[in-house]
C-alpha cells in the first residue's frame, strides 16, 4: 500500500506531468509539419460521420483539412489540459499501457490457436499516395470511435444508472465493447476480435473513474503516435512526406526521450517519498519511546 501510493504521488508531481504532456504533442506537431509542407493544409478532404466498415453506405461531408484538424486539435488538447488540472495524466497513460499488454497478450495466445491473423495492419500497409489522409486518419477514428462506443454509452450509463444499477452496469460495460470489437472484424478479420474486447474494457473503466477526455487522449495518442513513422512506411516516396522523413529522429527522440524521462522521473521520486516517508515514521517511534 505505501510502494503504491509513493508512486502514485510522484506520478501527480508537475514535472512528470509535463514531460508527458510534452510527449503527446509530438504527433500534433508531426501532423502540423507534413500538412504544412505538403500543402495539404490548403486541400478540402471528406471527413465520415456516420459509416461501418464494410459497408456500401457512408455519410461523409467535405471540409478543409485545417479546419478539421484544429477542431481534432482542440478536444486533444482540452483533453490533456483536464487531465493535467486533475493530475491524472500519468495514470490514465499506465493503465492504457498496462490493458494494452494484456490485451495483446491474450489476442496472440487466441491468434495462435486458431490461426486468425490481421488483414489490415498499419506497419505493412502500403502508403504510397494516401499519406496525408491517412494521417488525417489516424486522428479522426479514436475520436469517432470514443464519441460513438465509450461517449454515447457514458451518456446512457449516467441517465439510466439510478433506475437499474446493475443492469445498466453490465450493458455499459459488455455492449459497447461487443460492438466495438465487431467494428473492426470487416477490416481486420477476428484477429482483432479479443484485444479490441479486453481494451474496451479498460477504456470503458477509465472512462468512468477518470472522465471521458481520458479516453479520447489515450486512444488519440495511441493511434496518432503512428505518424511519426509514416514516412518510413511502405511505397511511401520522400517527395510525399518530406517533412515527417526529414524530421523523423527529432521527433521520435523527443517523444521516446520525454517518456522515459516521465518514467525515470516518476521512479526516483517515488523512492524518494518512500524514504522520506520511512526516516518520519523511525523518528515518530524513537519520539514516542523517548
């Protein structure tokens, strides 16, 4: 109980907050660099608001590429600045990871057995002229999929939880979690199936002690993460993503750089707490003996 409340009081300290904050702008200005220096700042891209993958139908408006990312931008970091007033951050990103490890960890054993593998993953897709909406991509979806299966599903939860407690609680728990899970079986195949059910999970949990802006930054990060290496990704020209290749080890070292020094940071001083917590409680025993 004390190793875990040391570690959760230096993980509030204000500069593990901001060490982590400054990580998670890295993929805001990557995407601010490659629109800038390809021009796609200027271009009108569709932007979907209702679909299902797979499907022949799809809602889609058009709008200008800067206007939509600084409205991603905006709930990105309004996201951020709440999780820093309540200096949450820091947790929020340890139990993303923590879902993340298990949740993949049961997927490859399930994979294993039933030879299910990913039809879609992003590191062997090829990216030869859809860079920049593939960027764009990589924003849009966490935030379309957090307001449409943990934010719409938090909503109901709050209205109806008074009436039946329980009930409501395993709904708002089992089904956004089924559906997101099978939002992504047309276009990955069910090798997504277990990670995508066991993450929701966690995100729903989150999502209730930690607000929804917890959710909508870690699944932005996790996803938005990825442009730092689109550059380097397959078919991909330097002409296409100039910037993001030309930019790419200043931006990944401050990102890795910044992690781990929150990480380091967040170590120390909770051995740091610890001990002082240990030299008060020996010198409040010596005291009552005296």
């Amino acid at each position: 109980m004390r190793v875990r409340t040391s570690l959760v009081s230096a993980a509030e300290h204000r500069a593990v907050q901001g060490l982590l904050s400054l990580a998670l702008t890295v993929p805001l200005v990557a995407t601010a660099g490659q629109y800038w220096g390809s021009g796609f700042w200027r271009q009108t891209t569709g932007v979907a608001i209702l679909f299902w993958p797979g499907a022949a139908w799809k809602w889609t408006v058009q709008a200008n590429a800067t206007a939509v990312m600084l409205v991603i931008a905006a709930l990105y970091i309004a996201g951020i600045v709440r999780l820093l007033r309540d200096r949450t951050l820091a947790a929020v990103l340890a139990a993303g990871i923590g879902g993340i490890l298990v949740a993949q960890t049961a997927a490859t054993v399930v994979n294993h057995f039933t030879g299910w593998k990913d039809h879609q993953a992003l590191g062997s897709m090829n990216a030869a002229g859809i860079v920049n909406r593939l960027i764009l991509a990589q924003w849009h979806n966490p935030i379309w999929e957090e307001v449409v299966f943990r934010g719409l599903p938090l909503l109901a939860y709050t209205w109806l939880a008074k009436r039946w407690p329980t009930a409501v609680k395993w709904g708002y728990f089992i089904l956004p979690a089924l559906a997101m899970s099978a939002y992504h079986v047309p276009g990955h195949g069910y090798s997504r199936f277990v990670d995508t059910f066991l993450l929701a999970l966690v995100f729903e949990w989150l999502a209730l002690r930690y607000s929804f802006w917890s959710v909508l930054v870690l699944h932005c990060v996790l996803d938005a993460v990825s442009v730092l290496g689109v550059g380097k990704m397959k078919g991909v020209s330097v002409g296409e993503a100039r910037w993001l290749v030309e930019h790419f080890h200043a931006l990944n070292t401050t990102f890795t750089l910044a992690m781990l020094a929150a990480m380091a940071l967040t170590v120390l001083q909770a051995l740091w707490l610890g001990l002082a917590g240990r030299a008060a409680r020996i010198e409040q025993r010596a005291a009552a003996q005296t």
